[in-house]
C-alpha cells in the first residue's frame, strides 16, 4: 500500500510483507501486539494503523509503560476519583482520553503483572474504574501493545500472563531488524533525503551497507542527520558519515 511505503520503504519480501500486516491490521479493530528490536519503528506502525483505520478522527494515545512508576500505573490509565485519596483531584486516566480512539502501550513488557492483571479485565469488559472510585465506566479503546522484549521467553518464565498475552495478540507484527534486509538501505537513505536535494556517493552507500545497524532505522535517520549536517556540498560522502 501506497501510504505506507513513505514510512517503511523497501523492495525487500520482509518490507513488502511488513506494509500489508499494517494495512490489514488498519482495516481491523482487533488488539494488535507489535515486536521488534528498538529503533525499528514500532511507535510509527502504531500511528500509521490507528491514523489508516476508522478511529483515526480522533488523537491516538499512548504510554511508554517503561516509563511510569508502578505506584501510578493505574491512575494514568484509568483515571483518580477526587478524594480517592489524600489531595487527589479528579482526572481522566489513558483509557477515557482514547474512548473511541486508540491507546498504544508501549514497552508492555514492563509491566507488572498486576497492571497486566488489571488491562486484561478493561480488555475483556470494556470497563474501566477509576482510583478511588466504585462506578464502572464503559469505554471503546482499541488496543496496541509493542516490546522489544523477548515475549516468549517472558511466557516460559512466568513473567508476562499467558491470559493477558493471548487478549492481546489476535494481530502480531513482527517488524525486522535492518540488518536482516540491508537490499533496503538504499531506498530508506533515498526517501529520508528526497526533499533535501541530496545524493549519496557510491562508496557511502558502501560503508552504510558494510555497518549492522543494532539501533535500527532510528540509528540510520541520526546518522544521516549527522552527515547532512557536516557535508558541504550535496553529495554524502563516506567521510562525513559516523555511526
């Protein structure tokens, strides 16, 4: 699909393969868990398929879980009752603000299992409750969870709930390192510059070919960046590249 190639370009069966689960996670409403190591675009697939989709009226919202302290999970997503305790003023939680939208958790892995506890029931009722609070409230989120843990693993070890695990896996994206598709590189580099009236030089293509990319697109954008800003003319040259 067109729209999408803008943002995951690549003639590679894994890039072609990549685009269509996206399209077709956007014409569903079902949960979807996106995997991939960092900096491969997790958070861009989640807004390219709830911006695709019919809830793309409305402002996606999402958390990265890593970074909420595990006290506060639960009111930043489902919301405080005043006076559900001391100096606590009302507010909407995650799940309100996404009420006919959709919520992207990112970093599920982190977790814990309460809060996963917790998700699993709002997923299988569309009820949430707010801290502090006895008055259920019914809300149309859809879900979309992504790690770049290893979920498996985190299922044999007893980690991550199987229950919570299946409720939000009807859709897994698998989104592929560079390295497993470096036939691409070109074609990314190409399209980050179009607008810039920018080449690359054959032996810069080279070295960006030879390096492994553990950070993923998001290492390669920096890295471009970097370079657009030393270079001089409007050819990238091997020298002005530094990973």
């Amino acid at each position: 699909p067109t729209d999408i190639m803008g943002f995951f370009p690549g003639t590679s069966a894994l890039m072609y393969k990549l685009r269509n689960e996206i399209h077709a996670a956007a014409m569903c409403d079902t949960p979807i868990l996106l995997l991939g190591d960092t900096g491969v675009g997790k958070t861009t697939a989640a807004q390219l398929i709830h911006n695709l989709s019919t809830r793309g009226l409305h402002k996606m919202q999402s958390v990265n879980m890593a970074t909420v302290i595990e006290g506060l999970a639960e009111s930043t997503l489902f919301g405080i009752k005043e006076g559900g305790y001391i100096d606590a003023t009302n507010r909407e939680g995650l799940f309100k603000t996404a009420d006919k939208s959709t919520l992207f958790l990112d970093e599920i892995g982190t977790a814990s299992n309460v809060i996963q506890s917790k998700l699993l029931t709002v997923l299988e009722t569309g009820l949430i409750k707010k801290v502090g609070s006895d008055v259920k409230e019914k809300v149309d989120v859809r879900v979309i969870t992504s790690t770049n843990a290893n979920i498996r693993t985190m299922l044999e070890e007893g980690t991550f709930r199987k229950d919570f695990y299946f409720r939000i896996s009807d859709l897994i994206i698998e989104i592929p390192p560079l390295k497993k598709h470096k036939e691409d590189l070109r074609i990314i580099c190409n399209e980050y510059v179009k607008d810039k009236n920018i080449t690359f030089s054959e032996q810069a293509f080279k070295k960006i070919e030879d390096y492994n990319w553990p950070g993923n697109i998001r290492e390669l954008h920096q890295c471009i960046n970097r370079a657009l800003i030393k270079c001089t003319g409007n050819v990238i040259t091997p020298e002005v590249i530094d990973f």
